[in-house]
C-alpha cells in the first residue's frame, strides 16, 4: 500500500501515528504481517470513504457549472490496453478537448487497484479470462469493455498451422510454450489451457508480459503462444494465427471506476476510450456494457 500511494513504510507510519494522535484513539492494532483497523478504526474509515465521496461529488458538480470541459485525467491499463486503447483515446482527446490532462500509466492491476481506490487514480483497464476471475472490490465499479477469443500462435512452417484451419491443443504437448510472468492471470490460463484441453504440462521456458516479446519468440525461436487478437499484427505472414478446436476461451477487457460520479473530463476520457474498440451491434448501449 504504501507503493501505491508513492511514500516509503516509514513515512506512512508516521502519518497513522500523526492520524492517532489527532483522532485520540488506537486505529490501528498488530497483526501477524503488519497492523489492522481496529473497531475505531472501522468507524473512521467508513466516514472517510463518505467523506472522499461527497469531495469528488462536489468536484464533479463544480466542473459541470464551467461549461467547459477541462481538468486532469489519470488513466492506467495493462500493455495491450495502454498501447491499443488509451493511447488512441489520448489522441482523440487532445483534437477535441485541449484543456483535459491525460496521465497515462502501464502498471497491472494488482498496483492499479489500490491507486484508484486511494483517489491516484481515475480509470483503470483491466482484462479477466474466462476461469480466471479477477478481484473486485465493493468500492469500484466494473464494465465490460471489450471481449474477444484467445488465439493460438504458432510459427507458420508448424506442422498443425500448415492446414489453415483449428488446431487440436492436444497436438502441442511436445512444444515450447511462452507466456506472461508466473503469478498472471494469463500465465495460470495457458497452463490450465494445456493441462484441461491437452493433458500435458506445457514447457513453458519464456516468460514476458510484453506482447511483442512473445511474438518474437514465436518468430524465431519457433515457440507457440495464445494471446488475444487485440495484440496480433494483420496480415503478419511470419504468423499464424489459428483458433482452438472444439473450445473457445474468451479475454474481457474490463473498465475500473470509482462509483463516485465522474468529472465531465473524466465522462469525455471514457467516451474517446470506448469509441476506440468495435461494439456489439446487439449490445443495449454501444459503449460501455456494465456487468450483471
């Protein structure tokens, strides 16, 4: 936590000290791994959770009356989503809107969560696979953004991509694979993927949560990856680019918030990032699709 907020332990010990003394009650008690809340301590952050609320309101509010939108967004997304979503909406934004201020952080989602809970924050992309949940807090508010099918990668000379059509996961037990760092959702995927659809342990010798990195390894190290379309090239012929037979594993890409109601910037920031994806001609709204 302390990371998040871009202070050191010791600074943050001095703040809840400082906190203590102000409030004149313990707020804080040992724990096996650091400290927890105690009751007062509950109490306080419950008004504090209210408080911050009622601010970012009377912001929001504040702004509309202007008439003009402006103000500073900060954004952050996992590499795909940075590179394909917000960036492009960035571009957007500067043509139309050239008072908004877009910050835009790559950080995953496990630094990203606590950042816009703590206000760092204003809009998080996130993605989630299918059997591979992600948290969510009470306090944010989750959409569906985008949803799209994993994709097996393989090097085009390949025996299983030589006949253009599905490929049996079955049929790659003997191959390298490559997939992100160990402990991401995407890591647990593809060895599930393997281990549930081909019945084999995959030989998962590279590592990299950099999209281009993994088709490099594909391209000259002959490995195979599954990674979802909004990382592939079109149209790349040292690539090909095949769908699993009988099985179709899905990648959502999701939008954070918080539930406090958004600053017309922050309204016009998710309008540019929604348009920069194809919709779902049968969807209710053609933007942004909340969650049941």
């Amino acid at each position: 936590m302390a990371s998040a907020l871009g202070y050191s332990p010791s600074a943050i010990s001095q703040q809840l000290a400082v906190l203590e003394k102000e409030a004149g009650v313990d707020l804080f008690e040992k724990a096996d791994r650091g400290v927890r809340l105690t009751d007062a301590g509950r109490v306080l952050a419950r008004h504090a959770a209210t408080i911050l609320a009622a601010a970012e309101a009377a912001h929001a509010d504040l702004s509309s009356l202007s008439g003009d939108v402006r103000g500073t967004v900060r954004a952050a997304g996992l590499q795909s989503a940075t590179r394909h979503i917000l960036i492009p909406a960035l571009a957007s934004l500067r043509r139309g809107y050239p008072a908004v201020r877009v910050e835009i952080s790559e950080i995953e989602l496990e630094q990203a969560l606590p950042e816009l809970m703590l206000g760092s924050l204003d809009v998080v992309i996130s993605d989630d696979y299918d059997g591979q949940p992600r948290p969510r807090p009470a306090s944010l508010r989750f959409a569906l953004l985008h949803e799209e099918p994993l994709k097996l990668v393989l090097p085009p000379e390949h025996p299983q991509a030589r006949h253009g059509g599905p490929v049996v996961i079955a049929a790659l037990g003997d191959d390298v694979w490559v997939a992100s760092a160990s402990g991401t959702g995407h890591h647990a995927l593809v060895v599930n993927t393997c281990r549930s659809l081909g019945g084999f342990e995959p030989d998962l010798r590279h590592r990299s949560n950099d999209a281009d990195v993994q088709l490099d390894l594909v391209r000259t190290a002959g490995v195979v990856a599954l990674m979802p379309p909004l990382t592939l090239p079109v149209g790349d012929p040292t690539l090909a680019i095949r769908d699993i037979v009988g099985s179709t594993i899905n990648r959502r890409l999701m939008i954070l918030t918080r539930e406090t109601p958004p600053t017309p910037a922050l309204e016009t920031f998710l309008a540019a990032v929604a348009a920069q994806l194809p919709t779902d001609p049968n969807a209710t709204d053609p933007r942004i699709q909340p969650l049941a």
